[in-house]
C-alpha cells in the first residue's frame, strides 16, 4: 500500500469515528470547551446532519451536471450556436458573484430552508460544469472529428460516441469544482435554516464553544479534501483510459 | 432583416418579467409586502412612457447584425426603469404610513438582469480594448454613483436601511477591502517568493502545490472555524501576539484563512507564469550574460506577468465573496449585514450586504481583466 493510500485510509477513520462514534473524542474535545459545557455535539445526530449535508449537494450537483451539460450541447451545434458569445458572458459574469451572496439572496426570493440553499447551489453549480463542457466540447481534436464523420457517424452516433467521451475528463473537472464550491456553500446553509453540518460550527460560534467549531469543521473539511480527491482520482482513470 | 436568437429569447424573457410583481410595499421593515404590477405603480399617464421606454429597449435587441442599437436598447429601457421606480417610490409612499417600506420586486430585478445581459452582450460584441473597457467602467460606476449620490432613491428600502447605518456602513466597507486587499497583498508576499523557488526546484514544487490545492477544497466556514482554536491558543501562549490584535475571533482568524486559500493561485500562476518563457529567449538572455536575477527581472517576469496576474484576479474575486463570512465571527465587513439581515428576516439588510460585495467582485474583475490584457501587450509595444 503506498504512503497516499495509508493516508488517505486514515483520513477516512477518523471521519467515520468522529461522525459515527463522537464520544470517542471527548477527551480531546473538553479543554476546548467552556468549563462544565456540553463537549459533543448532541442535538441532532452528527450522521443524520452529514447525510442532508451530503444528499444536497448530491441533488444540487446532479441537476446542475443535466443541465449545464445539455446546455453546452446545445450552444455547441449549429442550431445554438448563436447563444455561445452570450453563455461565456454569462459564466464569466457569473462567476464572479460571491456563492453567499447568491445564498444571501435566494432567501428574499425564497424565504428560509433546504430549499433557497438547494436552487442557490444549483445555479451557482452550473457555472464551472458549463464553462468545462463548452470547452471541452469546442476544441475536440479536429482529426478525430473528420474520422468519426469519415465512418458514417450520425450527429446522434458522434455525440455519443466520440464527442462526450472525449469530453468526459475536463467535464469532470468541472463537476469536482462544482460540487466543492456546493460543499462549502451548504455549510454556509445552515445560516439560512437547512440542515446541514455548518449547523455544529455555527452553534459552536453562538455559545463559544470551541470545541463544536472544531468538530464541525474537521467533519466538513475531511468530507471535502475526500470527495475532492476521490473525484481527482476518478478523472486521472479516466483520462489514462482515454489517452491509453 | 434577420433575427438575433438571444435577443428574441430576451425579449420574451422580458415580456415574462412584466407581468411579475414590480415594485412591494410592506407597512413596515419586516413583514413581507403587496405586490405592485408594473402598470399601477404611478397614474397611467405617467407609466406609459417608462413602460414604452422598458419595451423599445427589448425590441431593440431583437434585429440581428446592429451593434449600435445593441448598445442604444439596453440604455433606454435601463432609462425606463429607473424612471418608473424614482416615480414610483415616492407615489407609493404617499400615504402609506411612517413605517411604510416600498422596495423593487422580482419583475424589477429580471428586468435590470436581462438589460444587463443584453448590454455585456453588445459591449462583448464590440471586441472593446482594455483602455475602452476602463472608459466604459469608468463611465458606468459615474452613472450609478451619480443616481445614488442625487438622492433621487432614497425612499427605497435598502437605501433607508444605508442611511439609517451611514456609519456602520462606511467602517464596514473599510473592513471589507482591508480583508480581502490586504490578504492578496499578504499572500503576494508569501508565495511570490514560493513561487519562484518552486519554478526553479521542481521537488519543491511538487510538495507545495498539492498542500495548497488541499487547502483550497476545505470549506471556507469549516477554515474560518479551524482558524479560532489555532490563533486563540496563538494569542494566549506566544509573548506578544495578543498586542498585534491576535485572538481566536475577529480580524485575525478571517486574515490568516483568506491568505491560506490565496496562496494556491498566487504560487500556482507564478510557477506557470514563469514557467511560460520560450527556451530560446532564456538562452539568448544566458548568451548575453544576464545572471539569474537579471533573467528572473528583465525576461521570465515581463513574460509571466499576465499569468500571475490572472492569479491574483481569480484571488481578489475569491476573497471579496469570502470576506463576507467573516460576518460570521465578527470579523466585520458586509457580511456582517447580510447575517444581521438573515437573523432579523429583514431583506433589505441583506440586500445592503449583499449588492455592494457583488458590485465590488464584478468591478474587481474587469479592473484587473484590463490590466492582465495591459501586461499581455506590452511586449509588442516595447521594442
């Protein structure tokens, strides 16, 4: 097993124990809170605030992948190409708004909950998996392209086929930025009432109590530096398989 | 004549958005309003021409090929809707009561949103240089400081929430550049230096940069969260640190985070933007006896300098939008209203956070967009 392996197995115990068996930590956790406090976070369960956390992001990145690829698609082929100056717009302008911001003013638009926090980290989900697939999409090897036609391929066949396939890698790369991007987002959620992780950090900072601050955010920082580097992995497989 | 598909699909967006709420009126701060649709928010005779002025400037997008009157369209019915709200807002009010709070609504903001894409898209279009983009920056922060400073808003909502706070509001702002330009400058100084070493050590690099991609990946309320037991155990344990104002909350643990996520694109782009110098020119530059500093100074840097300098545009934009957590552990800022507006359930609190981070972020963008495109000529104009 090699040195990355053994850490990224380590890194992963000590998630699950800290999610699963919280009173394990108490020892360490007691010096960080306040004298005769509370040093685990007991008011709702760290595994059920991790699977809405989680189930989030999951729905927002899904839908946001749909969509953002079948929009790419779209602006890629003749019949949308008039939309492509007006969509790299878009992501650029976009992508500069502040993911708060957008979950700041998803409330006014739609009051507090899940649901503002789900539509804001769809929207702002969009953005990087649009940007990549335009990209991957526009500048697929002209040869390959020549060939596919070459061989009889339909539009259908070469989309299919050749085109997403080919494009899958940096998609994907856009999809992991995005589904980071959700997760930090989400965390920040739970200031506007949905139930997620950011929830432990945030009663932690109202009771200053540090020791929940510090669970809450070894919880959501282990989730992320995972999910991100799991992604990571998957694309560099898919990238050699590509390539190889 | 032939059609422009975005401008048609604008224009039905448009005509969609007319029909949505237009203007609120709420008796007081909190409660939620009633809805006012666009055609009843002034005596008909007056909404006419803001109406006409609101539907030329979607017809206008509609022909395609006529840049000029891409650009014409969008003014006048951003002109109509500004007109329809300065009339509006003080018509509204008329009676409504001391607390009364008249503010825009939906159909307002998709309004203001599609003219503000018809308009990026004309202006994207035009293929400006960066001196003309700077003109037309310049020319549209005169407009909207123009508007604002003339009073002529000041009965809506969010601006009787600014006036109500003048103080807080310009401290806040203060607070907010310090955070977000003085961690750029903080992670310049930092990883320009790790970012040369690395570009000329390759084992080096290769241990830096995953270290700071990791770092970027942990969500930004999980690090401001890290950050407090780590600098409160600082401020209590090192001699001194507690005089620079170290502690567990306030400034210091938003600085050192914000510093922390700026230092992957400040030393990623000043590897690769050094690395971006063709091998001829580093040999012609040996040849004729540049020492390494001298090459480093008179040839990598001038060539590298658009790259680094897209890192710290990506890092300015990032840490403006991350300042605002900083609210969260009273570190100050704007968020600070916008998480003060989210407690209260008051929306134009939150939008009085919230409008001037996104006008900051945007205005950051296209400053610094023009200077990587000034650096990204220089070479040709300098013989």
């Amino acid at each position: 097993m090699t040195a990355g392996n053994l850490l990224r197995l380590g890194l992963l115990g000590l998630l699950l124990a800290l999610v699963l068996r919280p009173d394990w930590f108490t020892p360490l956790f007691t010096p960080l809170a306040p004298a005769g406090g509370p040093v685990i976070y007991a008011r709702s369960s760290l595994l059920s605030l991790s699977l809405s956390h989680l189930g989030l992001v999951a729905l927002a990145s899904v839908a946001a992948t749909l969509v953002a690829v079948t929009l790419a698609i779209f602006v890629t082929r003749p019949v949308g190409a008039s939309f492509l100056p007006l969509s790299r717009t878009i992501t650029n302008i976009g992508q500069t708004f502040p993911p708060v911001a957008v979950l700041a003013l998803a409330v006014p638009a739609l009051g507090f909950g899940s649901g503002p926090t789900l539509v804001a980290l769809f929207l702002y989900g969009l953005l990087p998996i649009f940007e990549n697939a335009i990209t991957a999409l526009s500048t697929l090897p002209p040869a390959t392209m020549e060939a596919a036609r070459g061989m009889g391929l339909n539009r259908w066949q070469r989309l299919w086929r050749v085109e997403l396939p080919l494009a899958l890698p940096v998609i994907l790369t856009g999809i992991r930025l995005s589904v980071v991007i959700a997760l930090g987002t989400a965390t920040i959620g739970s200031t506007v009432a949905a139930r997620t992780l950011g929830e432990v950090i945030i009663a932690g900072l109202l009771t200053n109590n540090t020791a929940y601050v510090l669970q809450g955010g070894l919880i959501v920082g282990l989730f992320a530096v995972l999910i991100y580097d799991a992604m990571a992995q998957l694309e560099r497989y898919l990238a050699a398989r590509m390539g190889g | 004549m032939r059609f422009s598909a975005p401008g048609v699909l604008f224009a039905i967006l448009g005509g969609a958005a007319l029909l949505a709420p237009f203007m609120t009126l709420a008796a007081n701060r909190i409660v939620a309003g009633d809805a006012v649709p666009i055609w009843s928010v002034v005596p008909p005779g007056q909404t006419a021409l803001g109406l006409a002025a609101v539907l030329l400037g979607l017809a206008l997008g509609v022909p395609a090929g006529r840049a000029g009157l891409r650009m014409v369209g969008p003014l006048i019915g951003l002109a109509g809707l500004l007109w329809l709200v300065i009339q509006g807002a003080p018509a509204l009010l008329d009676g409504a009561g001391d607390y009364a709070r008249v503010s825009p609504a939906a159909g307002f903001w998709c309004l203001l949103v599609i003219f503000a894409l018809l308009m990026a898209d004309a202006i994207t279009a035009l293929k400006p240089g960066p001196y003309q983009r700077a003109l037309l920056l310049a020319a549209a922060v005169a407009a909207l400081a123009a508007v604002l400073g003339s009073g002529v808003l000041s009965p809506l909502s969010v601006l009787q929430e600014f006036s109500a706070r003048r103080d807080a509001f310009a401290s806040e702002a203060t607070r907010h550049l310090w955070l977000a330009f003085g961690s750029l400058g903080m992670a310049g100084i930092i990883g320009f230096p790790l970012g040369v070493l690395g570009h000329r050590k390759p084992a080096l690099r290769g241990a830096i940069l995953p270290v700071l991609s990791f770092l970027q990946t942990i969500p930004s309320l999980a690090m401001f969260g890290l950050m407090i037991p780590l600098l409160s155990w600082v401020g209590a344990t090192v001699p001194g640190a507690r005089s620079l104002g170290i502690a567990g909350i306030g400034f210091a643990p938003v600085f050192v985070a914000l510093v922390l996520y700026s230092l992957l694109p400040v030393v990623g782009n000043t590897v690769a933007g050094l690395a971006a110098t063709p091998a001829q020119a580093l040999d012609a530059a040996r040849g004729i006896g540049m020492t390494a500093g001298q090459r480093l100074w008179r040839v990598e840097l001038p060539i590298g300098l658009p790259v680094i300098l897209t890192g710290l545009r990506i890092v300015l934009v990032q840490n403006i939008g991350l300042a605002v957590i900083a609210g969260l552990i009273g570190g100050g800022g704007f968020g600070t209203f916008v998480f003060q507006g989210l407690n209260q359930t008051a929306t134009d609190l939150i939008l009085l956070g919230a409008l001037p981070t996104v006008a900051l972020a945007l205005t950051a963008a296209i400053v610094m967009d023009i200077l990587v495109d000034l650096t990204r000529r220089l070479p040709k104009e300098t013989p």
